[in-house]
C-alpha cells in the first residue's frame, strides 16, 4: 500500500508539477513571463465580462427583458 502512495507522489511531484516548477524559478528573471496564466485568464474574464455587458445592454434597448418584480414567484 505504501508504494501506491509513493507511485502517486511521484506522479505529481516529479510530472504534474513541474512546470510550476519552472514558473516558479521564472520569477527570478522576469515577474511578468512567471505571471503569464494569470494574466491569460484575467484576459479571458476581461473579455467575457464584456460581451456579457453588451449583451444586457441589447436586450435592454430592444425591451426584451421582462424586469417586473413579479416575474418569480417569490417576489410576490
């Protein structure tokens, strides 16, 4: 039983971990290239929340958009 835990701390430690690793020791040189995943998914959350807005703003003009307080039951 002790080497299938072994076995799996290997796997993450010596596999799946290894490009953290190697983010990790990045920082020294350059903070921005160590930052990059966040900074793609603040990119992406960026955009999103964006189209997300436009899209509220274009049901709002067409009328579209049911805002009666009643529209849920439990409003009432």
């Amino acid at each position: 039983m002790k080497a299938f835990f072994e076995a799996i701390q290997s796997l993450f430690v010596d596999f799946l971990f290894k490009p953290l690793d190697w983010l990790r020791a990045l920082e020294l040189d350059s903070w921005f290239l160590a930052n990059i995943v966040s900074w793609i998914l603040m990119g992406i959350c960026a955009y999103y929340m964006i189209y997300w807005i436009k899209q509220l703003r274009k049901f709002d003009e067409a009328g579209t958009e049911n805002q009666d307080t009643t529209a849920h039951s439990f409003l009432k």
